[in-house]
C-alpha cells in the first residue's frame, strides 16, 4: 500500500468525537516498550505520533496513518471477499483508504469530491455527494468518512447514498460525534472563530451527538448499526494496533424490506438473499471474525506477517540511526576543521595587517628621517657658508691690522721725533682698533 497524507474535503484531518471519562476512546500506544503494530504499512514503532491539531499517539510514524485508517485495513481484512469483483465509491479520497480499496480487487472503484482542487486531490467525478451522478442501485460498497459534517444539507446527502447503495450494498460512514450531547448544528453563515468553538473547524457546520445522525439514515431510508471500536475489538488488539477504542463508526444499507424485494424481483441467487437477510451487526461480525476471532481479541492471525515486517523495519532504523550517527561524527569533524581553517585564516589575517601596519609605520619613519636628514645637510651647508664669510672678514682684518702697523712703522720712521709723538698716539690707536677689530672676527668665527 502506498503510504501518504490524510486528506479530507477540507484538506485536513477530522476532529476526534468526544469521550466520557473513563471511556476506552483514549488514544492509546500501548504502554511503554510495547510495541504499536500498523496494518497500513507493516511497520511497528514504540510509540505512535501526535496527529491533527497536536492529537497525541494517534499517527504512525512511518505512513502516517490515524487510527480510522487502522480500522479500515483490518475491516478490510475480513470483508475484502465479499467485494472482490462489485463497485465500490470512495468519498473525499485519501491515499490510504484509496489504495486499500484497489487491493480489495473491486470491478469498478470510483472517487468523488465536491471540490478536489481545493485539496489537490485526483478523482474520477467531481461531485456534491447531495447530487450524485450515479445511476439508482450502483455500489456494493460506499466509504464515507468525515463528510457530512460539511454538508449544510446533510439529509440530501443521506438521501443520494441510500440511493447509490445497492439493495446488498453497505456504507461504512464516520464523523465527529459527542456523547451525551445533542447535535449543535447551524446552516447559516457564521464567523471563523463561532465555528471552531462550536463544532471543532472553521469548515464544519456541525457537531453530531446523541441520536440524530441515527434518526437521520433512517429517514434516508437506511438501516444503521452503530458501534464504538471497543465494542468489536478486544484491548489486546486496540492496544497493539493503535486504535482509538472510543472512536464510532456507522455501518448502513437500504432497509432489510426493500432489499429483500428488489433482490426477488431482480431474481438475485440465495447466497445474496442470505447476506441481505443477516442483520448489520452479523455483517460486521462476518467481517472481523475470521480475523480476530469472535471476541475481537485474537492477535496471531494478524501479528506474525506485522512481526516479521517489524523486525525489517527495526533493523533498518538501526542501520539508519548508524548512518545517521556517522553522518553526525563527519559533519562534526567537518566542522571542527572548518572552525580551525576559520581561525588559521583570521589568524593570518590578523597578522598580515599588523605586517601591513607596521610597513606603513616604517615608511612613514623613513621618511621622516630622510626629511630630518635634509634639513641636517641643508642646515651644514649653511653654518659652512656662515664659517667661511667670518673666515674672510677675519682675514680681511688682519689683512687691515697688518696694513695699518706697516704705516705705523713707516711713519714713525719718517717723521721726526716730536712730529712721532704727536701723530704717533692716534696711529696707534688706530692700530690696537685694527687688532682688536680683527681678533674680535676671529672669536666670532670660532664659536
């Protein structure tokens, strides 16, 4: 079977009916380390998954099947000879009861959704099922879960699968239904939230409860037999398969009467007018006894192929948790060393721009010191200047001093004695001046 997503009309899944306390519709996963057995898929887990809106322990973790698909499967188990070869009309299909039903081997299985391109789904007619397009008398079996609390007309809808049904035929029908609370129902448009408070979803026009449902299929013109999964099924079974014992479930046909005489004047064989004949609990009882047992109880008919599939599945989830688990080690490793290459990078980084930095620091001191340089050179060739012109003006002095004595000498030689003495005190005045003047350059071309 293929495994797949729950799809409603709505494109959800339908909200569990209420139980009492104490009343065996509590999900249950069987207690801690037994394990949960799924018919869809073959497959066992220690544990079921949450489904719709959070429900706890109601979804299995490899298919992802609720517990109304659960049921079906092992329905199906026992009432798949009877539709071996008759037509068959599914309601707002879903993946899982679509390739069950095929399975059952049917001559004919049809879909049928008023609205499939809301959903995405792929039907064969599109339909409202209060307007069938389907001949009187067609199906041997219709499947109709979770739908008509969508229906503002649910009677009509009524109407149309009494009709389809085949004076053999049977529906097995399911929708959110209180205990102990009468039916909550209003046609005309609400608001979103008046709608989840009052029946669950904001699609939902209705909360099913006490009889009116039943009331309802026999107005239709249907007999109706309406049992709780814990009614059919024994703990064992419940627990094992993960099925929610409170959950209801209606199986209906066309009334016993009708049935009996469209058969004689159809000229149907004893076999069909035996099975007409048998109350819908015998139905339900002929499909589930070859299966469980009389007591709904027997598990051996239904564990040893689960078992077997079980211990595929548990070896392969190990073989996965160890993939897994060397994926993990080599992701980590990976990130070790990418953490590590992060870090030598950064490193380098750092330290190329503390090179960079300190180049720049160094260009900058060089040329600082080439500046400082020139300025020293320019600086020395000017005191070089400044030296040489003392330099000159020394020489220039002692060139005068020498002059000024050689006059000296000369006129003193000259002139006589008395003249001498006369001119003889400023000559050498102006001698001393001279010498003076000249050593005067000189002190300062020193310093």
């Amino acid at each position: 079977m293929s495994p797949g997503a729950l799809s409603l009309p709505d494109g959800s899944s339908p909200t569990r009916a209420s139980s009492p306390p104490g009343d065996p519709g509590s999900p249950t996963g069987g207690p801690v380390g037994s394990p949960v057995f799924c018919p869809v898929c073959g497959l066992a887990a220690q544990r079921l998954a949450p489904g719709p809106n959070g429900r706890p322990l109601a979804a299995c973790p490899w298919c992802g099947c609720l517990e109304r698909h659960r049921l079906l499967t092992v329905l199906a188990r026992g009432m798949g000879g009877s539709l071996v070869g008759g037509r068959v009309l599914e309601i707002a299909p879903s993946p899982f009861t679509t390739s069950l039903l095929r399975d059952l081997g049917p001559s004919q299985l049809i879909s049928a959704d008023f609205d499939p391109a809301a959903d995405g789904r792929a039907v064969d007619v599109q339909a409202s099922l209060t307007a069938l397009p389907f001949p009187d008398a067609t199906f041997d079996f219709v499947l109709c879960l979770h739908v008509l609390e969508h229906i503002p007309d649910d009677r009509a809808a009524m109407a149309e699968l009494a009709r389809v049904l085949a004076p053999t035929g049977v529906c097995l029908l399911q929708v959110p239904w209180s205990v102990g609370r009468p039916t909550d129902e209003d046609s005309e448009p609400v608001d979103a939230a008046e709608r989840v408070r009052r029946f669950g979803r904001v699609d939902h026009v209705r909360q099913y409860g006490g009889a009116t449902l039943d009331e309802r299929l026999g107005e239709a013109g249907l007999d109706v037999y309406r049992f709780a999964t814990a009614d059919v099924f024994g703990p064992d079974v419940i627990r094992s398969l993960g099925l929610m014992g409170g959950e209801v479930n209606w199986v209906v046909r066309p009334v016993a009467g009708r049935d009996l005489a469209e058969l004689d004047e159809a000229g149907r064989g004893s076999a069909e007018l035996d099975k007409a004949g048998r109350s819908l609990p015998e139905v339900v009882a002929g499909w589930l006894t070859p299966v469980v047992g009389p007591d709904g109880n027997r598990l051996p008919d239904l564990l040893p192929p689960l078992i077997a599939a079980s211990e595929r599945a548990v070896a392969g989830e190990r073989a996965a948790v160890d993939a897994e688990r060397v994926t993990a080690e080599a992701h980590d490793a990976a990130l070790d060393a990418q953490n590590s290459a992060d870090r030598a990078a950064a490193d380098a980084a750092h330290q190329s721009a503390r090179a960079a930095e300190l180049a720049d620091r160094l260009d900058e001191l060089r040329a600082r010191l080439t500046e400082q340089s020139a300025a020293a050179r320019r600086a020395a060739a000017a005191t070089a200047e400044d030296l040489a012109a003392v330099r000159a003006v020394e020489r220039a002095a002692r060139r005068d001093a020498a002059l000024w004595e050689r006059r000296y000498t000369v006129l003193r030689n000259r002139l006589p004695i008395r003249v001498a003495a006369r001119v003889g005190v400023p000559l050498r005045a102006a001698v001393q001046a001279a010498r003076a003047a000249a050593a005067g350059q000189s002190s300062r071309g020193r310093d």
